[in-house]
C-alpha cells in the first residue's frame, strides 16, 4: 500500500503485522486439502494525516462475498440485537406506515424480517447469491448486487428515497470507502437518516482484539476518521452509540450534511476519549504489536502444556476472527482437534490455512473435551450460558481475547 484509501497521503504507519494468511472465509471442503492454498500478507497500517486504519485491499470484495459462508441469523443475540435496533429505530426516525427502509449489506434477511414485521416497505442489498436466496425464502426483498454510486441512484429512481438506510457491519468490507457512502448519499432522502455500525477501533486497540483484523475488513474506524469517511460522501454524524457488539462497536447516525445541524455531546465525548487515548498520534499505536505477541505466546502455552498432560482441546465457533488468531498462532489439529458450528455450511469442510476440522456442534458433549477454545470470544455472555454443559464432566471453557481466560464452573 502507498497511499490512504480515503485521504491520498503516502504517510502510513505500521500498526501490526499478521503475516500472510488464506482469507477467513475461504472455508476448504475435503477436496481442496491437497490443492493450492493462496496468502495474503495482513499489515494494518494507519494513516498519519487522517488516522484511518487500514488494511492493502490485496483480494476484491468479489472474490469474498459473491458466495459467503457467514449467515447472520445463526447468532441468536445477534437476530435479538438487530429486532431491538429496528423497535427503537422506528421510534428514533419516526417510520410510519409510508416509510421506506433499506439495508445495505442485508444478509439473509436477519433485520429486515423485523421490519418487514412492523409493516413498513423495505429493501435489502446484498451481494452474497447464496445468503440473499435466504433472505427471499424469508420474505425480505433483497437486491443482488453491491452497493455503489450507481446502485444507489437506480435503487431511488425505482423504490423512492429511503427515510432510514442501515448499514451494520459492512463500513469496514469495502476498498472504496469514498464511493461506498456515495452510495449511502444516492439512497437516503434529503431528510433522512443512515445508520451504521462497526467496530470501534478505540476497543480493538485497547482489547487486543487483533483477531478481528482480517482481509474481509479494509479499514478499521474511530470516529475521527468515521466523520471524514462519511463528509467524502456528503453525509454528517449527528450522533452516535457506544455498542457492546464485536468487542465494541459504534453506531453512528449520520444525515446528509444540508440537514445534519450540530452533533451532540456524545460525539465529542468519544472524541475526546479517543485523543485521550493518543489515536490521533502515533502513541497510541505503539504498544499494540506487543501486546499481540503476548496473547500468541500465552494460548500456544496452554495448547502445548494441554496436550502434553493428554488433555483434549477443541474449539468452539469458526468465524472469520478465529481463522486470523489460528493463522497467526499456527494452530494445527494436533493442538486444536477440531472445531464445531451452528452453520450446516461449514460442516465437513477445514479452516483456511490451518485444515482444522468443522463438525456439528453434537461433537462436543459425545466427545467430552477437557477444554472448548470459544473463537468467537465477542458472544462470552451467550455461549457461556449455551455451552454450560461443558462443566458436566468437568470440562472447562477457554477464551484467547482480550487475555487467555479459562472459566471454571459456570462463572
């Protein structure tokens, strides 16, 4: 990369780098074990004039999303997440019956359904064939097709500008951020509002949440840099939510800039909290690689001693940050012997790059395992209550992030 993605400066720093790893969607089924496996280096990298960080858009969201593995529906607090966000949305915006909703990004209908529920018109845009058939078969309509300037500009010539256009975890998926929130422009009413979440870069940097630094995600977000991705589009953040999702997330609602007015104090408080921490200076980046090193040397600790005491491990999830951490460790199935998931997609197939396998979530309690490695350490409070289970025979949960933790009983 030589230049920032939003900015054009050449002046870009080194955060952490990862090494080279598969994309983290690039499950293998049986077939592919003894083909070729591409790799991709993974430098974060921030930008010193605008503080965006970011990734080298090195595969295409093509290449990611045409056929995708991730089903956002298999995640019950996130299915409750997204219908708490829609009941309090329509009360924020003030939908009415007239109202038209669009979400960008929309998956297999996981938040649309709720809308759909609430009478009110709607419309996803996803670019994944396979998760948008699911969506239809739910009820949702959904456009195939990636959200750009054009896009955008078809979608009002042909449904009306929509008064909320919703866009959660997908800023950080696209290369061209400049033309991405064109499109959320050439979408929203003059008078409406965009909202989007992701992930904070402010909890990823303090949280040591490397893992969710995957080439899936471009860029990575305080809302410094937030503020100037979506005025590159004509857009202004009015306002924002501090989120516990993904580690910590914000949600940010922004307006088109003629309407915007002035933000309210929660913006600059985040602000202030984010200078405070040094994320407008290289200071606050420092210490980060660090800090990574240590959580890869304390979790291949534990595997290693696991497995010379004869103790089992396998692993619980396969999501897109636990293929970055079992890549960045070099996890392998003598350590880790498999990993189970909700999602019948991944069921057969390996982890890109370390070939672990993916099983049914049954696995875990006809095996008895001495320890479940939790991947998607973001959902603790759900899956340790799922998976309480594990203590029936004494087995014990272990989560990699922000520190290796092992909870005993059903703390």
């Amino acid at each position: 990369m030589t230049r920032c993605r939003l900015c054009g400066s050449a002046t870009l720093a080194s955060v952490v780098d990862l090494g080279a790893t598969p994309p983290c969607e690039s499950f293998l089924a049986a077939d592919q074990l003894d083909r070729p496996e591409p790799a991709y280096p993974l430098h974060l990298q921030v930008c010193t004039a605008c503080w965006l960080a970011q990734i080298p858009p090195l595969i295409t969201p093509e290449d990611t999303f045409s056929e995708y593995a991730y089903f956002s529906s298999f995640s019950t607090s996130w299915v409750e997440h997204a219908r708490t966000f829609v009941t309090d949305a329509v009360q924020k915006v003030g939908l009415g019956p007239d109202a038209f909703v669009v979400e960008v990004a929309s998956n297999d209908g996981y938040l649309l359904k709720h809308v759909v529920d609430q009478g009110i018109r709607c419309l996803g845009i996803e670019p994944s064939v396979n998760v948008g058939a699911a969506a239809r078969d739910a009820g949702v309509p959904t456009l195939t097709q990636f959200l750009s300037p054009d896009t955008g500009s078809a979608v009002r010539a042909e449904h009306g500008p929509a008064d909320l256009v919703v866009a959660n975890n997908v800023y950080a998926h696209i290369p061209d951020v400049v033309g991405f929130t064109e499109g959320l422009r050439a979408l929203v009413a003059d008078d409406g509002w965009v909202s989007i979440e992701v992930q904070h870069l402010l909890t990823l940097i303090e949280e040591n949440q490397y893992d969710t630094i995957y080439h899936e995600h471009f860029q990575y977000y305080t809302v410094a840099s937030a503020i100037r991705a979506l005025a590159s589009g004509g857009l202004a953040l009015v306002d924002l939510e501090l989120l516990p999702t993904h580690g910590g997330s914000i949600r940010l609602w922004a307006r088109p800039a003629e309407v915007a007015g002035e933000p309210t104090e929660r913006v600059a408080d985040v602000l202030d909290r984010e200078k405070a921490a040094g994320l407008q200076e290289l200071s606050g980046y420092t210490e980060f690689s660090a800090r990574v090193a240590k959580v890869r040397r304390d979790l291949l600790r534990f595997l290693i001693e696991a497995a010379e005491r004869g103790e089992t491990v396998v692993g619980y999830g396969a999501p897109g940050k636990g293929n970055t951490l079992l890549n960045h460790c070099g996890i392998r199935p003598d350590l880790l012997a498999y990993t189970v998931d909700r999602n019948p997609y991944k069921h057969g197939r390996f982890t890109p790059g370390t070939r672990i396998p993916i099983l049914p979530p049954e696995q875990i309690a006809a095996d008895k395992p001495d320890y479940v490695l939790v991947l998607p350490w973001n959902l603790r409070a759900e899956l340790v209550e799922q998976l309480s289970f594990v203590h029936d025979w004494g087995g014990r949960l272990v989560f990699p992030i922000p520190e290796l933790s092992i909870v005993e009983g059903t703390s």
